[in-house]
C-alpha cells in the first residue's frame, strides 16, 4: 500500500533575501514567510473540503518548519509530530554566510563546492551523503507509519533536495543542478510505496 507525502520548505526567513545559508541557525519568519505558512494552511484546508484529506502533519525541529506547519495543524485540527532527522543541514562555517563572501575569502573552496557539493562541502559542514540518508530514513518511517494516508511534511530546501535524490536513484552530487530550489511553502508531491518512490508533482504553489 502506498503513502502519499507532500513536502513543503518552511516559509521566507529574514535570510532569504540575502540568500545567507541558515542551517541550524534559528532565523525567524518574515511577514512573507508567515503569509506563506497561511497559504499552506488554506491549501491544506481546501484539500480536506474536496476529500483528499491529510490525516497527519509531520515537521523537522527547526522553529522556521514549526512556524510554517502551524496554520495547516489548526485547518486540519491535527497535532504535528516532529522528526529531528527532518532538519536542515548543517553548513559548517557558512552559516549566516552568502556563497559569495565565502568566495571571496576562499575561492578554490568555493569553487570546488560548486563543481561537486556532496564531495565538498562547505569546511565543517555535516556530510551531505549522511544528511541524505538520515532525511530519507524518516520519510521511510513517516511513510510505513501512515500506510494509504496522505502526510504533510514540512522541511527544508537542502535536505529535502537529497532527499529526492537519493529516494529518485539521482547521484546526490547533482541535487543542485536537478533541484535548484524547492520554492517556499510550495508542495511536491511524493508517492512511496516499500522501497519505491514516485515524484507526482513539484514545487505546486498554494496561491
């Protein structure tokens, strides 16, 4: 029996516009991002009223996909469960950090990250093929707890694109290139099924 999970990112933090890696970093909503987790709530509300219900909401434990979630628990009326192994990569010394500043004080750095992101990342920064591997372990254990459901899982743009990746047999170093971004409160619709997933949709706006 297959579970259906609609991924979500979190909602515009005040890092966005700047497009500062946030991480593990704790950055708040911006007004935008707030409007945004409303009108992932309304959609969610609107998939309830035409019967294609959502039975659980699952979250990472970074606040930013808590904030986000939360308008979509309330039209749901549901509890969210939070799953560490859902959150953020960790970047290492580009936290709080745009990929431009990091250039300009390494640049072979940068530039190998920029050739093969999973075989360089950032200096410190948490293995992305480790990070991939734990995001893809719980969307297993979210899925094969909601067997036939359907799952709201609100998480993170970096983590999520391994994710896909690794769920879809893409090489893990190309998440940048397939996936150059996964939009803000947008959902991607995911089907698995034992060892099997299925992409259905991606990047669907709420609005």
């Amino acid at each position: 029996m297959s579970t259906t999970l609609l991924l979500a990112r979190h909602g515009r933090t005040l890092w966005h516009a700047e497009n500062r890696y946030a991480g593990v970093s704790d950055v708040d909503l911006t007004d935008e991002g707030r409007a945004q987790a409303v009108r992932l709530g309304w959609w969610a509300g609107r998939q309830a009223a035409l019967g294609a219900g959502i039975d659980a909401v699952w979250t990472s434990t970074v606040p930013r996909a808590i904030a986000t979630a939360e308008p979509a628990c309330r039209a749901l009326d549901l509890v969210p469960e939070r799953e560490h192994d859902l959150r953020e990569c960790d970047f290492g010394v580009m936290e709080g950090r745009t990929l431009a500043e990091f250039e300009a004080v390494d640049p072979t750095a940068a530039a190998a990250f920029r050739a093969d992101p999973v075989v360089n990342p950032f200096p410190a920064a948490e293995d992305p093929r480790a990070a991939a591997t734990r995001g893809t372990a719980a969307l297993h254990r979210i899925a094969s707890s909601h067997e036939g459901a359907r799952v709201l899982v609100v998480a993170h743009n970096t983590l999520l694109r391994l994710v896909l990746c690794d769920l879809l047999s893409i090489p893990l170093s190309d998440y940048r290139r397939v996936f150059p971004a996964l939009r803000n409160a947008a959902v991607t619709e995911l089907r698995m099924a034992g060892d099997q997933a299925a992409i259905l949709s991606l990047n669907v706006p709420c609005s």
